[in-house]
C-alpha cells in the first residue's frame, strides 16, 4: 500500500481516537491528528501537482510544462558528464596501444583479392601463356598460400610501429568529430522522448522517495499540532 495513503490513514486513526477520550489528552491527540493529516495531505497534493495538471491551479504539472527544459537538460548533463572532449581523448590515449586488428583481419575474407589478382594476370600477355597450360586453373593452385600469405602480411603491417603512430594520430583528430556523432545520437534518442515517458521515467525514479514527502509531512505536521495543543 502506498506510503502517503498509510499515513493519511494513521492521522486519521488519530483524530477518531480523540473523541474517544476526553479532557486535555483528547484535544492534544485531536490537534496532533489534524495537524498530521494536513501535512500529509499538503505534501501528497503537491506530489500529485508536480507531475499532473490540477484545473484551477497555477503551477501544477510542472513536468509536462518544463518537457523541453528537462530534455535540454538531460542532454547537457550526458555530454557534460560523460562525452566531453577531455574524457573521447582520455579513453583514445587508454586505448593507444590495446588496438588489436590481428582477430579482425583473421576473419576477413581476403578472396577478392585473390580474384583481383587472377583478373590482372589473365588480363595481362601472361594469360595468353597461361591460357595454353591450363588457364586459371594452374593459378588456382596457389589460392591457399596466397590467402595465408596476404594475411599475415596484413597482420604485421597493422602491428608495425609506423602503422599504429597513423592509427592513434587519426584517432586523435578524430576526437571532436567522435563528440559531435555522440551529440548527434544522444539528440535524436532524446528527441524520442514525449511528455509522458519523461513524467513516467522521473515518476518512477522519484517515487520512493516521493512517498517518504507525505510520511514526514505527517510526522512534523502532528509533532506542531501536539507542540500547539500544549501552548494554547
């Protein structure tokens, strides 16, 4: 059962109890309720007011009215927080030397290289020679080597100092083109985002404590309406 209604509950209790019992105790349990449940009701209206319009009353829905402020907002506090500039080019540095293409090149298919190749030599006056011992089927002895063999090349130029000096020199230039893409994706999810997805995604991040509003609403409202009971 939700927090706020318990406590509009237990106030309640409270007052009812009070006519039971007479004299000054009575008045003080009486005081304390009313006091108690006003709190309670007070902040469980001003809850309900925050994410829902309220005809009549000025300022309530103020999640649905501020929309385009609060998603302005969420944006500026992603790309601040975690897409700045300083922290694309700290991650590049970090991962300077832990590139590793090797796996990716392993599982390339690298036979329209090989094709590429067969194309030029029977293209060439070479493939009228070759034409007469076979063609391309001689050639295609050598498919498997040429494949391990281009591989292996393209493993160790991609390993080679002078290869990851331009790959980490690209990446650095990259860095505020990097930023701009990440703005780019974070404003066209958020652009997904209507009213009432952000009031139901705030609603449920807030509502626990949101809850706790109207409990301690009802404790300090009946702790000053016990205070005033005495001091009357």
């Amino acid at each position: 059962m939700d927090k706020g209604w318990i406590t509009n509950g237990v106030s309640l209790g409270v007052v009812g109890v009070s006519y039971m019992v007479e004299g000054a105790l009575g008045s003080a349990l009486r005081s304390a309720g009313l006091f108690a449940l006003s709190g309670a009701v007070t902040n469980q209206l001003a809850i309900h007011m925050l994410f829902e319009k309220v005809p009549y009353l000025y300022g309530s829905g103020i999640i649905i009215d501020r929309f385009e402020s609060i998603r302005t907002a969420l944006k500026i506090l992603i790309m601040e927080q975690f897409f700045t500039p300083e922290k694309i080019e700290s991650f590049v540095r970090s991962q300077e030397r832990t590139i590793n293409l090797a796996p990716i090149i392993e599982e390339t298919d690298f036979t329209p290289a090989y094709d590429a190749l067969v194309r030029s030599v029977m293209d060439s006056p070479l493939g009228g020679m070759l034409g007469m011992f076979g063609g391309e089927a001689i050639i295609g002895k050598l498919k498997e080597p040429f494949l391990e063999k281009i591989k292996a090349s393209t493993i160790e130029i991609a390993q080679s100092e002078s290869f990851m000096n331009a790959l980490n020199t690209h990446l650095h230039q990259g860095g505020s083109h990097l930023s701009a893409s990440i703005e780019e994706i974070v404003e066209s999810r958020l652009a997904e985002l209507t009213p009432e997805m952000v009031k139901e995604m705030l609603h449920a991040l807030m509502k626990e404590h949101l809850g706790w509003l109207v409990v301690w609403g009802g404790v300090f409202g009946g702790g000053i309406g016990l205070a005033s009971s005495f001091l009357l």
